[in-house]
C-alpha cells in the first residue's frame, strides 16, 4: 500500500507541478478536449430527456447530469491523485489503521479534486465577467465626449459605465448632432468599438433618474 500512495504522490505531484509551470508560460490552456478549467464536454441527457439546466441562482440542478462530469477533469483527476498519496503516506507514518489510511487518503483525494474545481470555475468566471461585451452597453445611457456628427456622417465619442468599468467607445448617430456634453442611449451596436446613440425619450430620462 504504501508504494502505492508512494507512485500517486510521484507521478501525481509531478503532472501537477508541469500544469503549474506551462499555466505560467501560456501553455495550459491549448488542450483541444479542454476548456479553460480543463473540463471536458459531454452533453449528457438528465433524467427528464432534457439536457441539464442550472436554477435561477446559478447553481446546478438536482437533474443535472452532467455537474458531476464537469467535476471530473483532468486537472481535478490530477490533484485528487496527487493528495490521495500524500495524504496515505501521511497516515501510514503515523501507523494508522488500514481502514483509517484508505479513508484519509480517499478523503483527501475527493476534497482536492473538489476544491480545484471551484477554483479553476471561479477563475474561469472572473475572466469572463472581466471580459468587455459591447453588446450590452445597448439601452446604457452615456455623455458625449467628442461631438457625434448627424446623419452617421462621422463618429464621435461617447462615455459610459459597462460591466463596474467607465469606458470610451466611438459612437454615430442617424439623427441630429449630439454636442459635448449630451446625455444619450445606446440603441445599436455598429462594430467592436462602436455603437449608435441617440437622445433618450423622456420616458428613459425618468428611468435613468
């Protein structure tokens, strides 16, 4: 048993720590059966016949078939192993029972493999909450800072808070100019960094009261 947990620790610490140092150097994230948190895909039906939903609070579903396999990833297979070791290591030094070493060392285990999945899916949701998505600067009111020339002749510019972020994006209008200044409302996305604004109505100044 002990060698056992000996080659867990081995092999497993040494993947975890190659993981560790291609992370660092850009090149953990290239695996094409992985996502970002190294999970793997599987669109696996729930019981119902449907594919699994999450609830309204985000969180996974009681029917969701596929939360357990988005637990299993390789990252998460890596370090269960890697603390199954250790921790069966740590227990037959300190001679305890087998029964008591298999579970310390399954205990620990299923708690790392745990823990970095939520690490790896918080990381995961802070890079995608950190990620500007112009389309939801639409209905966003915003102040002119260069003037938007009529009739879409031109851009101007435009501020606006999007996602806790005050950002600048060049905006067009199809009606009147807008002048430094002007409180308007995104009603279109043009491009990548362009939107079209126009004045608000009196119903979406009272709104943005």
């Amino acid at each position: 048993m002990d060698t056992l947990f000996f080659w867990c620790a081995l092999i497993g610490g040494t993947v975890l720590v190659c993981q560790f140092v291609m992370t660092l150097i850009g090149l953990g994230d290239g695996h094409p059966d992985f996502d970002a948190g190294g999970a793997i895909h599987l669109d696996t039906p729930d019981v119902s016949g449907g594919v699994g939903h999450a609830d309204s609070a985000g969180h996974p579903s009681i029917h969701d078939s596929t939360w357990f396999f988005g637990v299993i990833t390789f990252r998460t297979l890596v370090a269960a192993v890697t603390f199954f070791g250790l921790a069966g290591m740590w227990a037959l030094e300190r001679e305890v029972q087998p029964f008591g070493v298999l579970f310390i060392a399954s205990g620990a285990g299923v708690a790392a493999m745990f823990g970095v999945y939520y690490v790896m899916r918080s990381l995961t949701k802070l890079d995608s909450e950190g990620t500007l998505r112009i389309e939801r600067a639409v209905g966003k009111p915003g102040t002119v800072y260069l003037p938007v020339p009529a009739s879409s002749s031109g851009a101007g510019k435009i501020h606006l808070k999007l996602q806790n972020q005050l950002i600048e994006l060049q905006a067009m209008t199809p009606h009147d100019r807008l002048p430094v200044g002007a409180t308007v409302v995104v009603t279109g996305v043009i491009g990548p960094d362009t939107v079209e604004v126009a004045l608000p109505s009196p119903a979406e100044i009272t709104a943005h009261a």
